[in-house]
C-alpha cells in the first residue's frame, strides 16, 4: 500500500499510472471532474497508447465538471476500447482501478493542477491486497452500483455541455441562477435529475421504462461510433456505394456478422463470443472489419452478400415510403411491400401459425409468411383507434429526435398506440430505414451482434 500525496510526499498519480498500465488488463475510472482545455487526459492516453479497455464515470450537472473538451476526445476517437459513461447530479469519488495490478482511492480529479500542484491525498492498493476484508467484493459492488446511475456518452451530451459552459463563461453572477433553470430545461429529454441514492425507488412499468430509455440511447451512440467505422473507406467493401448512409452500413455488417461469423450450425453462441471479445474489442472489431471488406467468399445468388446488396437497394424506397410525407398515405400494398422487408417483423412473422395470416396450415416459406402478416398488420389498429400508420408515424415524427425511445416505449405499452404484432424491435428498426441519417435501424438482431462484439449491451429476452 502506498500514500499518494503527489508533491507532499514525491508519490505522484502519474508515477502511479505509469507502473501500472502496462501490466492490468482494463481501466475502471470513476474521477467526478476532468478538466484539460486541450482534452488530453493523461490517464486517457496512457489507456490507448497501451491498448487497455477503460470505462472512466464522469459527473453531469449544471457546473460543467468534465469539460467538453474531453467529451469530445472520447467521441472523436469512436473507440469500442475507450468508454465514457455520465453519472448525474450525486458522483463525487476519486477511484481508479487498474485490474489487476491496484486501485487508487483518494481526492484526485483529473486535472493537471490535482495531479502534479494540489495537495490531495489518497491510497494506492496493490492487487494482492484487495481480498483483505472484503475490499475487492466492496469495490465491484461500487463501480455495479454506479453503473446503474450512469449514462453512455451522447454527441448531444457534448453539445449540451459546450453550450452551457459557453454561456456560463460569459454570464457570471448574479445571471449564475438563470443558467441553473436553463440547464435544468435543456437537460429533461437528455439526462433526468438524480435525487440520489436513497430516492424512492421507481417500480414497475415506470422502471422499466427508465432502464429502456436508458439503455436504448446507450446503445444508439455505440452503433453511431460503429458507423462511423464501418463506412470508412479502409473498412467499406467496394460493392457498397460510398454515398449510403453510415447507420444501414452498420446495419448490414452486423447482419452479416451475426449469421455468418457468431452461428454455428443451428445456434448462436453469443454469450461465448462475448466472454471471448469484451476485453479485447479494439481487436475484435479490427478483425470483423477486414472480413468484411475483404472475407466475402459466397458464390452469386448466395445468402450473405445477396441478402446484404439487396437490402441497401431497396434501401431508398423504404427511406421514401417511411418518410414523413408519404407514410400516413400508404396503401396497404405499399405498406406491405415496406413491412415485409423489416427483419424484426419478419422473424415475428414466421413463427406465427400459418392459418392465423390466411394461408394453409403447411406454408412454412419465410417470404410467404412475412408478406402474408405485413398484409394483415394494415387494417389493425389500437384499442383507442389509431391505425398502424399513425402510431409509426408517431414514433418517427411525434416529437423530437432526443424522445424517440420515449415514443418507441409507449408506442408499445400505451394502449392509444399499440398495435398487435408491433413491437419495439420492429419500430426501432423501421426508425432507421426512414431515418438512416441519424437512427442505425435497431432491433433484436443488431444487439446480438454487438454483444457478440464484446459490446456490453442489453439483448431482448
């Protein structure tokens, strides 16, 4: 055990840092405020010079207590490696777990003035003694714990911040309790107030509703970052037409990853892939890349690159039909010809009895059956008389783009919008085929596919 007192006593973090990163096997950093006007944190470099995972935890409130700056180091590097996660209103610790090698308990931030002018105080646990008194078990249950109050990194959390450290620099004072109101407006359809710990705990369908919004807007910034990746020239294959938009690129390569890499035989050992990719996703996705630019080995007319090609051309038609001027006026064979082609609708389609959708018991053909049930989902409406089109078009267009997940959760739930056989799999997909500029489709599939990428993200029971 060492005391870490910086310039007191000569033990400095970086000292700390230094000896330990090359030796630990990922970084867990739960720091309140990180500060560096250039967004170069050393911890955070040393974590991607050394090729280590690292989840750091950040404060969120009205102060700005990591700058934008480092938000947007995290964003830019669009690293599966390098995770930055927001804990609101009630994060205050200063621990820093490198596993494997120790823990760093004390009174750091991350700033240049805590790490090498301050004096801060705290300890440095080697590895070995964290079984002593229960302090391993009470330190995985910290970062479990804090993982339920923390919110993935969103380019709107970035620009939020930016915004309200901006205007905060110009308005000091007494304008400091307008900006407080300000943020407490702006902050509603992004991250929620924490009352903290010992709040009344939601139940029920308000539980889950949270845990959905939560998780949803969590894994659409993984998927953007992996978009971002995936249309690269280096990672794009050359029959994808470079003009496609990046979220059905992504779309497509987890597709392909998922039925054609992560099945075997009849099953799909996604758990498996996960415990084998979570550490070491950097790698895992390098090698996902180069497959898929370069792996494409099926004859013509095979499932793979036909099933692939064919999606990103109908691509348009499905962006045009879904879209906001066209989509309350759909007929039924237009629809039909949208629906049948949604993954999620499809899967539910083809386990449902066959003379439930009008065709004969023994019809087991999987685009007889998808057409058959987008056919039959037209005229259906809610309990309260919503038809299919008005709840779809309520999802998409009901509000703004930061609400969605709220609109996809009670499009599903809420009885004025529900509609049999639409669930939340199949809406989130369509929301990326109609808006593929800003929504990676997303259903049951593409989160399979990305845990199986060592992404760890919630996969529908």
């Amino acid at each position: 055990m060492k005391f870490v007192a910086g310039p007191v006593n000569n033990v400095l973090l970086r000292d700390v840092l230094h000896g330990a990163i090359t030796y630990c096997t990922q970084v867990r950093a739960a720091v309140a405020y990180a500060n560096a006007n250039t967004g170069h944190v050393e911890l955070f470099e040393a974590c991607k010079s050394a090729g280590k995972q690292l989840t750091y935890y950040g404060r969120y409130d009205e102060t700005v207590p990591v700058s934008p700056e480092v938000l947007y180091w995290f964003l830019a590097e669009r690293s599966p490696a390098l995770v930055c996660k927001l804990v609101p209103d009630i994060l205050h610790a200063k621990v820093i777990w490198w596993e494997g090698v120790g823990v760093y308990v004390g009174s750091a931030n991350l700033s240049d003035r805590a790490w090498y002018d301050n004096i801060e105080a705290g300890v440095f646990v080697e590895e070995s003694d964290l079984d002593e008194n229960g302090f391993r078990d009470e330190l995985i249950n910290f970062f479990d714990v804090l993982e339920t109050h923390a919110v993935q990194l969103e380019e709107g959390h970035y620009t939020h911040l930016k915004q309200v450290r901006d205007e905060r620099q110009k308005r000091l004072g007494p304008i400091e309790a307008s900006l407080r109101n300000d943020f407490e407006n702006k902050r509603k359809s992004r991250i929620p107030k924490n009352e903290g710990l010992y709040a009344p705990v939601k139940k029920g369908a308000d539980k889950r509703r949270d845990i959905f919004i939560k998780e949803w807007g969590s894994t659409l910034q993984v998927m953007r970052d992996l978009a971002y990746h995936v249309s690269q020239p280096t990672n794009r294959p050359d029959w994808i037409d470079p003009n496609t938009p990046e979220g059905l690129q992504a779309d497509q390569f987890l597709h392909a990853y998922y039925f054609q890499r992560v099945r075997e035989g009849n099953s799909y050992p996604v758990e498996s892939f996960f415990q084998s990719n979570h550490l070491s996703r950097e790698a895992a996705l390098a090698e996902a890349f180069e497959w898929w630019k370069n792996g494409w080995n099926w004859p013509s007319g095979g499932y793979g690159y036909t099933a692939e090609a064919a999606a990103l051309q109908r691509a348009p038609l499905m962006e045009a039909n879904l879209s906001k001027s066209l989509l309350r006026g759909l007929s039924q064979v237009d629809f039909t010809e949208v629906a049948k082609n949604i993954y999620a609708l499809r899967d539910y389609a083809f386990r449902q009895p066959s003379v439930s959708i009008g065709l004969s018991p023994d019809v087991r053909d999987y685009e007889l059956k998808a057409e058959a049930f987008a056919r039959c989902q037209y005229p259906r409406k809610s309990a309260e008389g919503k038809s299919i089109l008005d709840t779809i078009y309520f999802v998409l267009y009901g509000g703004p783009d930061a609400d969605i997940a709220a609109r996809l959760w009670d499009a599903v739930e809420e009885p004025r919008w529900q509609i049999q056989g639409m669930g939340i799999s199949t809406l989130g997909e369509m929301a990326g085929w109609a808006l593929p500029n800003r929504f990676p489709p997303r259903n049951g599939r593409t989160s399979k596919a990305l845990r199986a990428l060592g992404y760890d993200v919630a996969v529908p029971k």
